[in-house]
C-alpha cells in the first residue's frame, strides 16, 4: 500500500525564535558588562597615575626640603667634620632629615655620601611600633645607583621602579656644601592595590559578575519555562484532531495566557458555528431526503403503473377470451411481474447500503468474466468486448463491483444500436485502481450529463434509470466514485477505488 510522503516544515531560524532572542540579549547584556569592566580599569589605571605624578611631585619637594635644610645647617661652615661617622655629626644630619620630612606622610629619605654610604637615613611617618631608623635593605642597590647618578651629573635625578601591586619613587639632590660627595635622596612607594580607587574597582567588577550570572540563570529559567509550557500546549493540541481544536489551559505567564485566551475564544465561535453549520446541514440533508423521496416516489409510480395497466388490460382481454388468450394474458402478467421484481430488487440496492465484502481480487480475471457474460447479447447487436488489463489484485468485494460493471457494460452495448467497440480497461495507480468501460457510440446527451446519476433518469423507454444509480452506491461503498466523461467518440466510465486493506 503506498502512502503519502510525511509533511515537512522548515523550522525558523534562530533569530526568530523566542529562545534565540534572549540568547542574543543575554550576549549583548555581556559585551555591555565586559565593556564596563573595561572602562572600570581603564579609570583606575588613569587615576593610579595621577596618584603615582603627585607622589612623584611629593617626593621631589621632599628632596627640595632636604637641601634647603642642610643648606641652612652648614651655613658658615667651610671645613667639613673630620668624622662623618661621629655620633654628634650624624644625629645633626638626621636632624636636618627629619625636620624635611617631618609632615611629609609616607616620605622617607637621608643623605648619602659617595665613599661612605648612608650618613642619615629617617622616615618619620612610618607607621610601625616605633622609628624606623634603618636603611631599607632591598632598595640600598637603588638608592645607591640615583645618588651617584645625582652626584656624578650635579643635577637632580628622579627614578620609578614599577611593580605588580607598588610603584617606587626615588629622588636624589647633589647637597652644596663643606662635604666633598654628599647628595640627599628621598624615596616613596604608591601602591596600586590598595586605597578607596582599588576598592571601587573590586566593588564595580563584583558587581558586573554577579549581574552577567543573574542574567545568565534568569535567561536560564526564562528559556525552560517558556520551552516547557510551550511544550505542554503543542501536546495538548497535537493530542486532538485538528477540526475539533481543544480549549487550553492558562500557563500562568501573562503573555502566553493572553494568546491562550484568543484561542480559547476563536475555539468556542468555531465550535458554536460549527454546530450551527450541523445544524442547517442536517435541515438540509433532510430537506434534500425529503425532495430525493418524492422524486424516487414519482419514478416509482411511473414505473410501476405501465406494468400494472398492461396487467389489467391482459387480465380483462381474458375474462373475455378463450383459453389461447387466457394463456397468453397470464404469461404477460408473469413477465410484469418479474420486471416489478426487478424493479424493487433495484430499489433496495439503493436504500439498503451495506459494508462490501473485501477480498483480495484478481481484476483480469474479474473484467474477462463480466465481457463472457455479455457476449452473446453483444454479438446480436454486432458489439465487439474488448478486455484490456494487465494482472493486478486489489481488495474489494468481486460480486458488488462485477454488479456495477455488469451495468456499465449493458448501457454501452444498448448505447451501439449500430454495431461498435466496448473496451474494459483497469490500471493501479498511486493508491487507487481505476476501472473503465469505454464505447464508440453517440455518447450522453450534454442535458442529461449533470442528472446521469439520479434515480430513475434515462433516454431509453425501456430503461428504469437506475442501473448508473446502483453503480455509483457501490462506488460510494467502496469508499470511491464513478464519473463520465466524453469519448472521441463515445463515452467513458470510470470507477475509482481508493486502495483500502480488505
């Protein structure tokens, strides 16, 4: 059995889909974070600068200070100590360094000679449990390269040693003076990972992870809600036929139950005209039954009034005759009778319809039967049956259908008063068999085509006009149909049967 190809849809794409819109909304929401982000840092690089120039700025007054203060303290002198180690010397010269840096918070400094090393060192603003009156030990190696470099040049010199989490400012002054050799240096540190700016950025950043993550599980939980409730409505729907549409539940989202109430509403106008539209069919197909019975019941009446009267005029002809009259009287009631017969036999096919009896069938075999039964009455009027078939076995119910060719095949040979060709023909199709009896005659006049398969409508005098009426209630039983169509020249007629397991 062969069966039509499953329908197929192109999904949309996935911009179009709700679920791909939040897709892109939740990237877009993330470049807008990413870029934040980047724009935080860049503000705290810039502003990691400026406070790296105004330490920078400091430490170089600082300097200034120192050389102002030891100006002031060798002023007058023009020998310089004997010692540079002595006590007295030092603790003077420690003095001039703390008086410079005394207000200067997180300036340290002294004052080195090129021979000697350190002759002062103070940092009066640590913040430690007391003084801090050693020279820092790691950055003796820099404090010794700017102080020369300071001496050698007789210029002030600035350095800055950048690292991960600290920048360190150093700054060296050549000292005028008794002292052959001495420049004053001042050092600061400015520490990038930490201050209100630092904190500002950790707090910014923080802010816009936990914000890409909320969007990311909101979007999250948006996609399977709506993916879910979706979901539960194409079920719903797809679990009822399609011309009888369901009336959906709400989902609880807003907007789904906005659409959901539209249907709802359509569903119920479409039920309540549908039922309207039943109930006026039904008016209607009782009115047509209605109409169709007083037609068959003028047929019938028709019909069966030429019989009765010829009875009766036989009946009173041997009332009054002899035997030889009574005889023939009595055999042309029998053979009115036997057309009455045949006449309700013909009656009840077309009232009573009943389920075929389906069988596999070998439809050669069936055409070939139909042309043998109908030989000799076509070889006396000179009409040659012609079975055209290739072998083919198709369900049905053999004894209805060879009935309604029987019908098709008398009406062509009564149709060739003058001799011709009958032509049985079948060929299968995709899912149907096609059945045809074809002539070479006049064909159907065009006023008749449109009634030719009514009850009782025929051109012949002798015809009771329900032959093509009981061909197309098997046709209608088989679940198929009959149809006409003009030859060249002749008619044709063509019994479909869809292809249905017996």
């Amino acid at each position: 059995m062969m069966t039509a190809p499953a329908s197929t849809s192109t999904a949309p794409p996935r911009s179009r889909s709700l679920r791909g819109r939040l897709v892109v909304l939740w990237v877009i929401s993330l470049i807008s974070a990413v870029a934040v982000g980047a724009v935080l840092v860049a503000l705290f690089q810039q502003s990691s600068s400026d406070r790296v120039g105004r330490a920078d700025a400091l430490a170089s007054r600082a300097c200034d200070a120192i050389v102002d203060n030891y100006q002031f303290y060798t002023a007058g002198e023009t020998e310089a100590p004997a010692d540079l180690h002595d006590p007295a010397v030092q603790r003077a010269l420690q003095a001039v360094v703390v008086m410079a840096l005394a207000r200067r918070t997180g300036i340290e400094g002294g004052i080195w000679q090129q021979n000697e090393g350190s002759l002062a060192y103070a940092f009066p603003t640590y913040e430690g449990t007391g003084p801090k009156t050693d020279l820092p030990v790691a950055e003796q190696g820099a404090i010794r390269t700017i102080n020369t470099e300071a001496w050698s040049e007789e210029r002030a010199v600035a350095a800055r040693q950048t690292g991960r989490q600290q920048t360190m400012l150093l700054h060296a002054c050549p000292l005028p003076g008794p002292i052959e050799g001495v420049t004053a240096w001042t050092m600061t540190r400015e520490y990038t990972d930490r201050g209100a700016g630092y904190s500002q950025l950790l707090g910014g950043l923080a802010v816009l992870f936990a914000s890409v993550l909320a969007s990311a599980a909101w979007t999250t939980h948006l996609l399977l809600t709506w993916s879910r409730k979706l979901g539960a409505l194409e079920a719903g729907i797809a679990r009822h036929d399609g011309l009888d549409p369901p009336l959906l539940a709400p989902t609880g989202e807003r907007e789904l139950d906005r659409i959901i109430g539209g249907l709802n509403a359509t569903t119920s106008k479409l039920r309540g005209a549908r039922a309207e539209a039943e109930r006026l069919s039904t008016n209607m197909a009782a009115a047509e039954r209605l109409a169709a019975l007083g037609r068959v019941a003028a047929g019938i009446a028709h019909e069966i009034r030429n019989p009765i009267a010829a009875m009766r005029l036989k009946a009173e002809n041997a009332l009054l005759g002899d035997d030889a009259r009574r005889r023939g009287a009595l055999e042309t009631i029998l053979v009115q009778i036997t057309r009455l017969d045949g006449l309700l036999r013909d009656l009840l096919t077309l009232t009573h319809r009943s389920e075929p009896q389906w069988q596999a069938a070998d439809i050669r075999v069936l055409l070939e039967t139909c042309a043998d039964l109908h030989r000799d009455v076509a070889a006396r009027q000179s009409v040659r049956l012609v079975v055209d078939c290739v072998a083919v076995t198709w369900p049905l119910d053999p004894a209805r259908i060879g009935r309604a060719m029987d019908n098709l095949v008398l009406n062509a040979i009564q149709a060739l008063a003058n001799g011709g060709v009958v032509i049985l023909s079948a060929t299968a199709t995709a899912g149907a068999l096609c059945l045809r009896v074809a002539d070479d005659g006049p064909g159907v006049p065009d006023a008749m085509r449109p009634h030719l398969f009514e009850p009782f409508v025929t051109d012949r005098a002798e015809g009771t006009g329900l032959g093509l009426s009981i061909v197309k209630e098997i046709a209608l039983a088989h679940h198929g149909a009959v149809s006409y169509r003009p030859g060249n020249p002749g008619s044709v007629f063509q019994l479909m049967l869809p292809l249905r397991e017996p």
